[in-house]
C-alpha cells in the first residue's frame, strides 16, 4: 500500500465506470477504481489499482442556473413529464441522477395502496378485529330502531334523525337500504340528502387521490366525508339527534368499540383530532348544549394548524407554502413527532430534514443558495404528494517524479453518488414505516393486515400488504445506508445482516427502477387546504416533472491510496472536475380555484395535459377549468 501525497489527492469525478462499491462495513467508504498508466521511455502498459476513501471529504453542491423564475417559460424542458420514467429521457449531458423526490414518489405510490388496501379491507371487517364498517352501520341503524320503537308511542327524541344521517352515509357507501329495515320516509330522506351532498356539497364529496381509482373506494370516500360531517349542538334538531347517537353507544359498548377503533385507527394512521368527537362526549355526564361534534373527527396537520394560528386565510395564492415552509426553516415550528402523533406525522419528519440539515449533511454537504431553494421546492412537492394520500381525513382550514521508469497515470475520480444524498430524509422515512408497521397496523390489526392485497390503479396484482410494507420500509433503510455510504459516512456499528440486505435491496432497485411499473405512474395530484370567505379553494398542487441540472465537487479532498504493488516511479496526473448531473423534479404550485369543488385527479391531469406548463395550467386552473 502506498499512500498518495496531498498533491495527488482527487478531484471531482462522478461515478467513474470501473468503480466498485463494496458491502462490507470495515470498507464502507471505500471504492477502488482501475487506471491505465505508461512506463516511460518503454511504452509498456499497466493497470494501476487506487482505493478511494470518502471518509475525509465534503462535498460541494451548486445548482449552475436558478431553477425557477421566468427563464423556465422559455425553457424548451418548461413543458412537464406525467412521470419520472418520462422526464428520464430527457436528460441533457449530465448523468441522470435519482432526486429526493424520486425516492420520496417510490413510497407515495406505496402509500396510496396501503390505504386503498386498508380501505377496502375495513368495509367488511377483520377477523378478531372490526366487525366492518358496512356491518356497523347497520347495526347502529338497528339500534337506533329498536331504541324508537320501545319509546313511548313509538318516539324518541332525535332517533329520525340519527337514523336518517346514518341511512345516508348507508346510501353514499352503497349499502342497500331496504337491508336496514327503514320506514319509506326515512329511506326517501336519506336518499334525497345523498343527492344533495354529492351534487350541492362538493369540496365535501368529490372523490378524490386514489379514491378514483374503483368504484368502491369513490363510494368509501363519499360515506367518510358524510359521517365527518359535524353535528352543531345549538340546533336542538342536531343536538337531539347527537344524544340519541350517544344512547345507543352508551348501550352497546360493541357499537361505542367499533367506533372508537376508528377513531384510533384515523388518529394512528394519519394523526389524532383536535375537534370535539362523540367519543368525548360520552364520557361527559350532561349532553352537550353548544359546538360543533363530529362522529368521525379530521385529523389535525402541522399545516393547517400553522394557518389557523397565523390567520392567513386572506393571504393571496402563493403565500400559504412559503410561510410554512419558513416557519420550518427557521425553527419556529418543529415538524418532530409529538407523543401522540399519527404516521402522517411520521412522515413529514422526514421533510423537515430538507429545510434543516441533520447532522450527517451539515457535516459533509455545502450547498449554494439555489441548490437551498432546490430543496425547498422538493419540500412543496413532497409535502403536497405526503397531503394528499390522507386528503379524507385531513382537515381543511375555512378559510511529477523523475526515474529511469517512470509510470505515467492520469487520475480522475470523484463522489460516487447513487441517488441525491440527504441520509437523513431517509432514514425519518423508514422510521415512519417502522411506525405504520407497529404503533398503527400492528397494535391495531393484530396480524391480519398482513395478508391484505397491497391495491395498486389498474392492476390486479396479488402482493400482501405485509409482503410491501416490508420491502418499502427495507428500501428506505437500504437508500438512508447508500446515502450515507456515497457521503463518506460511517453505518451502524456492527452492521446488522438486515441492514446488509437492505443496502443490497436499495442499490438493486435504482439499478434497475425503469422496469418497476410504479415509476411509470403520474404524479401529478392537487389536494384542498383550505376555502376562503369568497367561496374560493385554496389547493396545492403537484403539476409535474421537470430536469434541473446540479453539479456537485468535493470540497475537502478524500484520501487515496494505491492499492497495486508498482516497482517503477509514479507520475500521476490528478484532474478535478466538476461533474453535471441531472435530477428530475416535480413542480409545485398553489393555487386558488374560483368554486368550492375539488377536482378529481382525472379532472385534474386534464387541465395539466391541455397547457403543459405551469403558467398555462396556473392560469386554467384558476379560471375554473376542468
């Protein structure tokens, strides 16, 4: 082993095509590389061994040009790719490089049929769990009669209209009315105030995100939103109707179990509520004479509560994000998960690590303004696509050397990057799957989650959930493992065998991730955050995919040693310089529709495939076309 003098340590060279990564810990950082060198005055050739270490280095990250602002209008790349596979295309002369947010859409693809999956799976029940939701409700619904028929003259305060709110979100879900055992005028009403919600009350009961995807999941969605629907206590009607609800649970506990695992299940999947539930209210000793209650509370989001707080409901189109997004980045509000966080929370950690460097990044990453504002444009996105797989239940606010010999080597070399280095990203994102596996889908599934069929769009595949989950949370495992690796970082110490499998599962997907059908999913998706006074819905909205170029150079020098037993004197010849790489990534936009109607995501692409880029799809979107 001969190491090199400081004046031959490297310069830049991105992923040179002889190198070699190795799995072993002892070499985590480590790469060697195989270089042609010339024995001088002889001519004879000899293939010279080096060993890269990244240990030492930092690394120097520049966006070349501003990534958004009018250039991008006359940018030919302004018109947006549908996917990442479509954007891979394009790439100019820098080597394609897998962004944040292309990892982050691997897992938001994996979300959307989790969810899907768990929907559908709580319509008919879970062996040992849940009866189902169908089977509840009708049992509510029975209930309900029984209680009015054993009143006096067959009445009781409220019990019609506890019975009619639960006939319709029977009728919203599909279910057959004449199943129930209702009255003709019950069933008429029920009937009449779903038509009403799904024609009149719109931003309410669209379906929307993967809820599109089968006409169950549409009719799941619809039901949802009717039973979050709150009861306002100071209507007596509505008041009456919420204390007969509350009598029949206070009388089955089986009915109240089934209802509170839902509330739990919401609360741990996506996060607890801050509204007042009927929960609360039976534990209260006198009914309640004022506010609003709901059945089925919407969770709280850090989003929605920074707007309340900060009262912006005024604030124009285009503000609501960066506002946010200041907040995080100064540190005025911390998206750490609080003790009773749900997964959604979990899940947005991860995004404070883009405004916040932890401290793997702060201590090997420099990066230039741009490449932050590259960063916080990949917080937009990823929030928003995050946002709109729980858009159900989320709340929306309303608002040289001399010798005989000499070997001549000309040496080039520099970061081996697999994927855009943000470790710690990563590693929140397999924490928060961890978290589903066993704080939500273990502690209240049991088991028997696991042999769900994981849902996908027009795909009948037979993958389990638990066979998913497992292979998603093992690839952001393995991608925080690379990151590090590529960065120079020390893993785990010792190295568990998984995390070995999981480095293995990370390096094999990006090797091959065009033939992963998924990345050839559309990720344009649009989410409501709030409606203002005017009858106007502020939405963010994921518009599509655009390349931006980076370069990236070492900042501090890796060490490098050569590895090849060599008799003759070395000249060697370092070059650095400073690699081009290409990252595809989505385009953020918030925008303001003039009506109270969410759009689908059928809808929705539409408008983004008539105008194509994000001053024509603003511009549509915010005249009301659909």
């Amino acid at each position: 082993m001969k190491p090199l003098a400081p004046s031959f340590l490297l310069g830049l060279w991105l992923c040179a095509p002889q190198a070699r990564g190795e799995d072993a810990a002892s070499g985590w950082s480590h790469r060697t590389i195989q270089v042609p060198g010339q024995l001088s005055p002889s001519g004879r050739s000899i293939e010279l061994t080096f060993e890269i270490d990244d240990g030492p280095a930092t690394f120097k990250i520049e966006l070349p040009e501003a990534a958004f602002g009018r250039r991008q209008a006359r940018d030919p790349d302004a018109h947006l790719a549908a996917s990442f596979a479509e954007a891979a295309t394009r790439t100019g002369a820098g080597r394609w490089l897998p962004s944040l947010e292309f990892a982050g859409q691997k897992g938001k693809f994996f979300d959307d049929g989790l969810v899907a999956a768990l929907e559908l799976a709580l319509e008919d029940g879970v062996d040992g769990v849940f009866v189902g939701t169908r089977r509840w409700l009708a049992s509510m619904c029975s209930a309900l009669l029984e209680r009015r028929g054993s009143a006096p003259e067959g009445r009781a305060p409220g019990a019609r209209e506890a019975l009619q709110f639960l006939a319709t979100a029977a009728v919203l879900g599909g279910h057959p009315l004449r199943d129930l055992g209702l009255d003709r005028r019950t069933s008429r009403a029920a009937m009449e105030a779903a038509r009403r919600f799904t024609q009149h009350d719109r931003w309410m009961s669209t379906p929307m995100s993967f809820y599109t995807w089968r006409p169950e999941l549409a009719r799941i969605f619809q039901r949802t939103r009717w039973l979050m629907r709150p009861f306002d206590g100071a209507k007596p009607a509505q008041r009456a109707a919420l204390e007969a609800l509350g009598e029949v649970l206070r009388a089955r506990p089986d009915l109240a179990d089934g209802l509170a695992f839902l509330v739990s299940l919401q609360a741990a999947l996506t996060n607890p509520s801050r509204e007042p539930s009927l929960l609360e209210l039976l534990a209260r000793p006198q009914p309640v004479h004022g506010g609003k209650i709901h059945l089925l509370p919407f969770a709280r989001s850090p989003e929605v509560d920074f707007l309340l707080r900060a009262d912006r409901q005024g604030r124009k189109a285009g503000e609501a994000m960066q506002a946010f997004l200041e907040e995080v980045q100064t540190g005025r509000l911390s998206l750490a998960p609080k003790e009773d966080s749900g997964w959604y929370d979990h899940r947005l950690y991860a995004l404070e690590a883009l405004l916040r460097f932890g401290s793997a990044e702060e201590r090997k990453l420099r990066v230039d303004t741009r490449y932050r504002q590259r960063l916080e444009a990949a917080f937009a996105t990823l929030l928003t696509q995050a946002r709109e797989t729980q858009a159900i239940r989320l709340s929306i606010a309303s608002g040289p050397l001399a010798s005989k010999e000499v070997l001549k080597v000309r040496l080039e070399v520099g970061p081996a990057l697999a994927l855009e280095p943000l470790p710690t990203y990563y590693e929140r994102l397999h924490r928060a799957y961890q978290f589903l596996a066993g704080e939500v889908l273990g502690a209240r599934l049991a088991s028997s989650w696991r042999g769900l069929t994981h849902v996908q769009p027009g795909r009948g595949g037979r993958v389990s959930l638990g066979t998913r989950l497992d292979e998603t949370r093992e690839l952001f495992l393995g991608l925080h493992l690379l990151s590090l690796k590529n960065l120079g970082l020390p893993p785990p110490d010792p190295l568990p065998s998984e995390s070995v499998a999981a480095l293995k599962r990370a390096e094999d997907w990006l090797a091959a991730w065009h033939a992963d059908p998924e990345m050839r999913g559309d990720v344009r998706v649009i989410t409501p955050l709030f409606a203002t006074p005017e009858r106007k819905l502020l939405c963010w909205a994921v518009l599509g995919i655009r390349n931006l170029e980076l370069s990236v150079a070492y900042e501090q020098k890796p060490s490098v040693k050569l590895l090849t037993d060599v008799k003759a004197e070395l000249d060697i010849r370092v070059d650095h310089r400073v690699e081009r790489l290409t990252v595809s990534v989505p385009v953020f936009a918030e925008v303001r529709l003039p009506h109270l109607h969410p759009l689908s995501r059928q809808s929705f692409r539409r408008v983004c495939d008539r105008h194509r880029t994000r001053e024509a799809i603003v511009a549509a979107l915010e005249r009301g076309e659909r």
